[in-house]
C-alpha cells in the first residue's frame, strides 16, 4: 500500500481560544512496502499525523490518498480504507475490550462480515505470527503482560490483514525483552508478507532499522532521509529534545575526544570496527 501526503494541516479546537495548529503543510510519500520511522518529542505531532492515515482524524485541509485514492473524497469507501490501515495504539488496553484473547483478535474480521470459518482461520494465523500460543486464546486479555497485550492488539489488526499497520510507541512500557520480542513481530511482518510499516518510537535504536527516518517537529516534517544520514546530524536533533543511537552517540563523543570516526556506523560491529580503524591509524 502506498501513501501519499499532500499539504496536510490540522488545527484542534479551530475559532476557539484552545485552537492549535498540530500539523502544518506536512507532504510525505510511503512507497508500498517501505518501513518508516517517526520520531519528534513529545507534541511535535507524530501521533496527530498517524491518526490521519486511518481517518480517526479529517484533515483541516490538504489531501491524503491511499493506492492512489483520495480518502475523503467518498466517504463510503472510509470503512474499506480502515481496513487496509491498521493502528495499533500506544496502550493496548484501548484495543482489547473483549472476554477474550480470541474475541479480541476475532473482532475486526468479524466485523468485515467475514464467515465463522474464515474468521477463525484469521484468528489463529495472526496469533501464531505473533506468538501468542494457543493456551492464552481461552484467556482474558486483562491478564496477560505487557508484552502479550502488545502481541495481541498486533494480531488483532493483522487478522483482518491490512496493507499497512502503523504503530504508536508499539515498545512503550515494555522491557526490554518485550520490546525485542515486539519489534521482531512489526519486522517480519514487513520482511515476510510486505506490509506498509510506519512506527512511531522514542527509542532512536528502533528507528535505526527502518528504511527511512522521518524527524518532526513543532507540527512540521524537520528531516527525512535514510537512518545514517539523519542521525549523522548529531547536534541538529539534540537541538529538537531528540537523542540518536547508543552507537553514534559513543562514535559522537569520541570526534569530540579527537578520534578520527565516522558517525555513519549504526550497528555495534560497524561501530567496533570503525574505533578499531581509527585507532590503528
């Protein structure tokens, strides 16, 4: 699924005294297949943006167009659009409301009007790519972990197989074996069935694996590159309340310490073996 981004704005409260500009001239393409990473600080409009690619929200004015088809210009196809564009939220318990972990993920296909047969066919495919085992299908959701509700908010947008699934702080208030194990889930979605990914994250060494790092800002779109070249811009992103890689960081520090290093090595061997270069100079 590809997506496109023309002139979008978005005011709350507009013609009132709370009225706020959160989203101002933003233009993004996401080819089919692309995994993007959005970072900015806390009300820099990341989530505000995200909830327009399903329709949550309407656009104050520009255009969004999903396969080519402007998302509101009938709003009868919306419902179809929702489908095909799954958000899985920064809470999960916003997500999982049913008895249990099987109605829970059944919920969206059964609501595409799809057959007993099918929609459980959905179910247990979506909780196996996941992991969630068998044994916690029966479960109330309520008494999972964080990272099983994680796991299962992910499957019940997968069962009703979107093009693209976009995900608000899919790690957040997990540890860091949960965040592993959740992030592994969003990859091999993207890697082994070609979903549209857009993730959300204040953890810069999430976003160092995704193919193209969105940075924004004060409700605008700062940078957009690739990973190495974003977070080569150091000083830049500090300026915005942001963080880079643990990786550049150190390679950061040691420029400054007057070691010839790069700041384009990304992955620990990448940075071992440029600390290793400089140093034998």
């Amino acid at each position: 699924m590809s997506i496109k981004i023309e002139h979008l704005n978005y005011v709350y409260s507009e013609g009132t005294a709370y009225e706020k500009h959160a989203l101002k001239d933003i233009c993004l393409e996401i080819p089919h297949g692309e995994f993007v990473g959005i970072i900015g600080h806390t009300g820099s409009g990341k989530s505000t943006l995200i909830q327009h690619l399903n329709g949550l929200l309407k656009p104050t004015s520009g255009k969004i167009y999903i396969d080519g088809q402007d998302m509101w210009e009938d709003k009868s196809k919306l419902r179809d659009i929702r489908f095909k564009v799954g958000l899985v939220f920064q809470y999960p318990e916003y997500q999982l409301f049913e008895e249990t972990v099987y109605k829970d993920i059944a919920f969206g296909p059964k609501n595409m009007g799809l057959s007993e047969e099918e929609v459980d066919r959905r179910v247990r495919r979506a909780a196996a790519f996941v992991s969630v085992g068998k044994d916690l299908l029966d479960k109330s959701p309520f008494e999972l972990s964080g990272g099983q509700k994680r796991r299962v908010a992910i499957a019940g947008v997968l069962a009703m197989e979107p093009a693209c699934i976009v995900l608000d702080e899919a790690t957040a208030m997990l540890d860091p074996v949960g965040r592993r194990e959740g992030l592994s889930a969003v990859h091999r979605l993207n890697r082994e069935k070609g979903i549209t990914v857009v993730l959300i994250t204040h953890h810069m060494n999430e976003a160092e694996d995704a193919d193209r790092v969105v940075v924004m800002d004060d409700g605008k779109v700062i940078m957009d590159g690739a990973p190495r070249q974003v977070f080569t811009q150091v000083e830049r992103l500090r300026s915005m309340g942001l963080t880079v890689p643990d990786t550049v960081d150190l390679l950061d520090r040691l420029r400054k310490d007057g070691l010839d290093v790069p700041l384009t090595a990304l992955t620990v061997e990448e940075c071992a073996d440029a600390i290793l270069a400089a140093v034998s100079k």
